[in-house]
C-alpha cells in the first residue's frame, strides 16, 4: 500500500534555524549508525523512517560506512526512499559523511580530496540521490592539510553534489581554523555534529561559543549515551537492548556500579519532572538555543515516539539543573 505520511507531521514537532544559516532543522534529527544495515530486518528500519516522518522529524543523519556492512545503511536507506518517500525528497534533509575507514588502500579514509570526493559519489549512487543536503567531514586528520579538506567540501558543493558542508568531531581549536577556511573559500561551514550529552560534556568548554558567535548550528550526537541515560539498564541488561546485541561500541564494561547508580539518581530526578529520563536527556541538551536538533538513534518505532515528548518539557529550573550537575560531577 502506498505510504501516506501523517497529514499533521508538522504541527507535532519544533523546527530550529540551524545557525544564522536559512536552514530549520526538526528538534529532534533520526541517525542510522544502527539498525539499518543488511544485518538488520528491514521492515523494522522502514517502520523506523516512517514514524519519524510522521513524527515531524525531517532530518535523517547517515555515513558512508554505517551499517553493517559499511555501506549497507545507505543502500537500505535508498531502497526505502525509492519505496516510500519519492513524493516527499523536496520535505527531507539528508545528511552523510566521509571520514572514517570505507575502502582499502590508501584513498579510502580520512580527509584527502580524493578520498571525499569519491566517498560522497558512492553514498550517492547507494541512495540513488542526485545530492545530498548536508556533507560533513567525519573526523580530523592530522596527516592531510586543512586547507585540502575544506577545499574538497567547497568543490562538493560548486559541483551541487551537497548543499551545504559539516564538520564533526573537530575539536574548538581545529574546528575555528576550518571554519574559517570555509568562510574565505565562500562556502561557509553550516553545522557540527560533536559527541554531547550529560555524560559527555567537553562541548561546554568552548566548542559551543565557537559555534554560537560563528552563527553556526549543532546537532550533538550520541544524546542518550547510545541507552545509558533511559531506566533500560537499572535492573540488568534487557536482550534486545544495543549493551546485548551490539556488543562493539556499547558493552557490559560500559555499565559500571557507580555509573548505573548515577542513572538512577538521574532517573528519580526525571520522574519528579514528571518524565522519562531519555525524555530529561534530550530536553537538557534542547533547553540551550545554541543547540539546533538532537540526533536519535532508535531499534524501535515506539522509541522515537518516546523521545519526541521530550519537547512538552524543555524547561529546567536553577535547582533542577544544580541537582543534575551534582549528581554528574
Ligand atoms: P542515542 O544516544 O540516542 O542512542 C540510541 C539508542 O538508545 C537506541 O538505538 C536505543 O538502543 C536506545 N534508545 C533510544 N531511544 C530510547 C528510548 N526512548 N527509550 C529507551 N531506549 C532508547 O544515539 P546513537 O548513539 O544511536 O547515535 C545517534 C546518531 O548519531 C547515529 O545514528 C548517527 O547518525 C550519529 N552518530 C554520529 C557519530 C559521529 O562521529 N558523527 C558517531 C555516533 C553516532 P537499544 O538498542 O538499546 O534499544
């Protein structure tokens, strides 16, 4: 049956300007890192775009080696677009990056031109798009010239392969000095995806004023520490959960005393707020304008339901957020 997307899709989310740039992102952007490889059921990850679709939530976030197997995300990504959203591609931004291992040999990794270059054309074809939205560098590297790389987002975009360019991981010191290039190159940076969440916090210590006095957007990835910071782990390890089944970037290690035991605190604080604390952890990154989208990753539909609650409540007193820091220091 042909997929009809919620007709009210845009009344139910909020969408922020992403920087001083002309583009609004939805408050809360679906990542594809996981559960949308080959390895995993596809009617499942169709669910997943689909209800985020008729959540409101506009922007996808992929790379070019999610999975898996790297790659396998985009695939399934363009087989469902092709399927569901052929009607819909001008209402999406979708985003993809190049920076980590993709191929062998020496063009298949990191920041030379060629390897960018490339990289975009292959996630392309795998999505069958004729551009993507946003193109980010993935990670610095420190062996190629930040003016090459920067030059290889610029070249993307005057080729209209992208319309606009990211950086992600960039550190404040290194992400001034791209950012700066990109401005004399005339393609000015649009966003940074940075690791951000009450676990993570080296963004409050610069990288946020950068952004802020720049007039560019951030969208933290990684929200929920990947599951940590949901009541899924105070009473053991459920089967279907990613410490379970991914095993690789998330693991029982992960999941020490005294950190189980900050959730908990967590937790009763998010209760008293009268949410879930995955609903608490997305609203205290959105409570911050700074911060255009968060982006989610989800195994479940019912998930991102879940999380889109967040917006009933970004608001966060003095007491709440002292609360908060005390139980994280
Ligand atoms: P999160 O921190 O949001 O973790 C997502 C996981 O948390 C889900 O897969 C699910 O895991 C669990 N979860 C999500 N919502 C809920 C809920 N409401 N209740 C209970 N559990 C929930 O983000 P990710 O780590 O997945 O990262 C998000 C996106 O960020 C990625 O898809 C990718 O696009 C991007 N990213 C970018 C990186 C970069 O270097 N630029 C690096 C990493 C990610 P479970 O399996 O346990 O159900």
């Amino acid at each position: 049956m042909l997929y009809q997307p919620s007709p009210d899709r845009y009344s139910k989310m909020e969408y922020r300007q992403c920087g001083k740039s002309g583009l609004k992102l939805s408050a809360l952007s679906l990542g594809l890192w996981h559960n949308f490889g080959h390895v995993n059921d596809f009617d499942n990850s169709r669910n997943l775009i689909k209800t985020a679709f008729d959540h409101g939530i506009t922007h996808f976030d992929l790379a070019n080696n999610y999975g898996p197997p790297p790659g396998s995300a985009e695939e399934n990504f363009g087989k469902i677009l092709a399927q569901d959203f052929k009607s819909y591609r001008d209402q999406m931004i979708i985003s993809t990056k190049a920076g980590y291992t993709m191929w062998e040999g020496p063009y298949g990794d990191w920041g030379s031109k060629k390897y960018l270059v490339a990289s975009l054309d292959q996630s392309l074809k795998r999505m069958k798009l004729d551009y993507a939205d946003i193109f980010y560098h993935h990670r610095p590297d420190p062996a190629t010239p930040l003016e090459e790389t920067m030059n290889a987002l610029d070249l993307i975009v005057r080729q209209g392969k992208a319309l606009y360019v990211g950086l992600s991981n960039y550190r404040p010191a290194e992400a001034a000095q791209a950012i700066q290039i990109l401005k004399e190159l005339g393609t000015p940076c649009l966003i940074h995806q940075p690791k951000y969440s009450m676990f993570e916090r080296w963004v409050e210590d610069g990288l946020l004023d950068l952004l802020a006095n720049e007039g560019i957007g951030c969208i933290p990835f990684s929200p929920l520490a990947q599951g940590l910071l949901t009541d899924k782990y105070l009473h053991g390890v459920p089967a279907d959960s990613r410490v379970a089944t991914s095993g690789v970037f998330l693991n029982a290690t992960h999941l020490t005393d005294e950190r189980i035991s900050k959730v908990a605190e967590l937790n009763a604080v998010a209760e008293q707020r009268g949410q879930k604390l995955a609903q608490m952890a997305l609203a205290w990154l959105l409570r911050d304008q700074r911060i255009t989208s968060v982006l989610i990753g989800s195994s479940k539909p019912e998930q991102i339901v879940d999380s889109i609650k967040a917006l009933d409540n970004t608001t966060f007193s003095e007491d709440e957020l002292q609360t908060i820091n005390t139980i994280l220091k």
